[in-house]
C-alpha cells in the first residue's frame, strides 16, 4: 500500500475512470479499481507551491496540512487523547483505503445517518475532533477549521462535486466479507500481542517518547471514545486488513483482522460523548445508527463496556456544543 503512494506522487497512477481508453495505470501489488471507478491522484504540498494561487491561499492549505499531521499541537484545547488526524488518515490524508480525506470535500453537504442530518464539510471535521480525538471542535470558521477545510479541499483539487462516492477507488476502509468464524477475543489477543504490541504496547497505550505521540492509543484514557467510526468492528478490521502492521498492509488475513479489531474495541475507552446516563439507555438510542456494530454497553469478559462516566483524561466536559441536533429551519 506504501508503494501505492509513491506510485501517486510520482503520477504512475493516472487520474481518470478505471476502464475507458485513459484508463488509470495501478501497480499491481494493491487492490485494483474495477471498471468505471473514479481514480484521484491528491496533489502534493510540491504541487501546491507550483501552483499560480494567491500565496495567503497556499499559506492556509499549509497550515492545513500541518494541523493534520499534527492535531497534538492543539493538544488540551481541541484534543484531548494521542490521536492525530493522520492516525486514521494515514498519508497525509492522501493514503487510498485509509480513508484518504479528499473525497469528504466532494460528496459534502449531504446526509449522515449518524446525525440524522444533512452535514458540510466543517461539520465532518468538528465530528472527527468530538469523537475520534475525545475533544472540541475548533469553532466553525475560526482559523483552524478553515485551515482544515481549506487542505481537504486543495486534496480534491480536480474532482467533480457531487459524484457519486461509491465509485470512489480507495475511499474510506473498504468492508471486509463478514468473518466466516466470527470474532473471537481469543484470538485477537494472539493476534494483537504478536502484531500490534510492538507499537501500541501491551496495555494498548501506544507510544510517547518526549512529549511527543509516535503511536497512538488504541484504548484507554488516551484513545478514541466509545462514539468513533472506528469502534464499530467492521471499520476498525479494514483498517487494520489494509493498513497495519505499518509498512505491512494486507499481512493480516481477513480473519485475524476481524478478530484483532474485536479484541482492540472490547476494550474501555472514553465516553461516548452522547451518553445519557445510562449505557442500556445510549446504546438503544444510537443501536440502528451506530451501535449495533460496536460493544458499547454489550457484556465482554463479565464486564459491561461503556458502563461509566470516564471523560478520559483531561477532558472535563461530555458533549461538545456542536454536536447539538439541527434541522435548518427558521424556528
């Protein structure tokens, strides 16, 4: 997958729809577009300074990007865990099955049953810092989200708005077939101490050297809370199937990336930060929408997950304001 990206900077990978005369040329060691996929090759921050913008425009998609790779810089005031906004997004955001970030600047606004309402691009990232960073959103339209915005959409430069995401190749973790032995605690746990504890420790505290994160936490107080995309197991096994061991991708078989992602997320972590005050209660609400695929208030190992009022770390708040419902009415 590694190759994959340099094969995108040095323009190997062509931009255009897989299975027409200019067809993309992929490497043949990742997976392969099928045919009428939209294939996006992201600019580069090099591209960026050849380009012919206005320089404070380039002074902002910079800083952007820097905010990105990143986001602990912002540590105690919109993060409040050893999550980057590269730990999920890996290659800057540009990584294909990473979740590479462009295509969210494109298919925005639009609806996203895990709100139940119609979200833009700022919404998106503010869901990202409440959730996967167990933080507060920097404000809509202050500095740092319009850095923000402002590098996801240079990411799109070239890509028609609009289209329809789902031929998108590389776009988000690409869901694995349901496992045929379904998941085991088990066996995650083999999996996971002789392939992610190296990084992420034993404990799942991942890795801090001198103040500074080198790899994250994947549970704990440090660690995403319960209402991340990546506790739901089918999210959090692509991950891991297309992404992990770093500099490994597709090591894992399918199975063991069920498995481990299992093991990872019957772990405790943060808050959800929907919580009602029960997690019977917080899970029924969010069941369809979300939690149907994630052991929050579920019995593992005779505990009950998410049973608790755990902030998590210095975090001294639940629910970010911007997660308020809206209904863009006038009343």
């Amino acid at each position: 997958m590694r190759r994959l990206l340099v094969a995108l900077v040095a323009g190997v990978l062509a931009p255009g729809v897989y299975g027409t005369e200019t067809s993309p040329r992929v490497p043949t060691n990742v997976p392969q577009p099928e045919e009428g996929q939209f294939v996006h090759v992201p600019p580069t921050m090099d591209d960026l300074e050849n380009n012919d913008m206005h320089p404070e425009l380039k002074r902002v998609i910079r800083r952007g990007r820097d905010l990105f790779v990143n986001t602990q810089q912002l540590r105690g005031k919109n993060v409040f865990n050893n999550m980057n906004c590269n730990s999920c997004h890996m290659g800057e955001g540009r990584l294909p099955f990473s979740a590479p970030v462009w295509p969210a600047a494109v298919v925005l606004p639009n609806y996203r049953g895990k709100n139940d309402h119609v979200n833009n691009l700022e919404e998106r990232i503010a869901g990202c810092f409440s959730f996967s960073m167990n933080g507060k959103p920097p404000e809509y339209g202050s500095d740092d989200m319009v850095a923000l915005a402002a590098y996801h959409q240079w990411l799109a430069k070239g890509v028609p708005r609009y289209q329809d995401g789902s031929t998108m190749y590389g776009r988000g973790y690409p869901r694995l077939p349901e496992p045929e032995e379904g998941m085991s605690f088990e066996r995650g746990e083999q999996v996971y101490q002789e392939s992610c504890a190296i990084c992420h420790g034993e404990d799942g505290s991942g890795l801090v050297q001198n103040g500074e994160v080198v790899f994250p936490a994947v549970w704990g107080d440090d660690s995403y809370n319960w209402g991340a995309g990546i506790t739901r197991h089918f999210t959090l096994a692509s991950f891991v199937k297309h992404n992990m061991p770093l500099g490994q991708p597709n090591k894992l078989t399918d199975q063991q990336s069920w498995d481990v992602a299992y093991y990872i997320n019957s772990h405790e972590r943060p808050q959800d930060p929907r919580y009602t005050g029960d997690v019977k209660e917080t899970r029924e609400k969010y069941l369809e929408t979300f939690h149907k695929h994630t052991n929050y208030g579920l019995e593992v190992n005779g505990r009950l997950l998410g049973d608790h009022e755990n902030l998590g770390g210095e975090k001294d708040f639940l629910k970010p304001e911007v997660l308020r419902s809206r209904s863009f009415t006038a009343e």
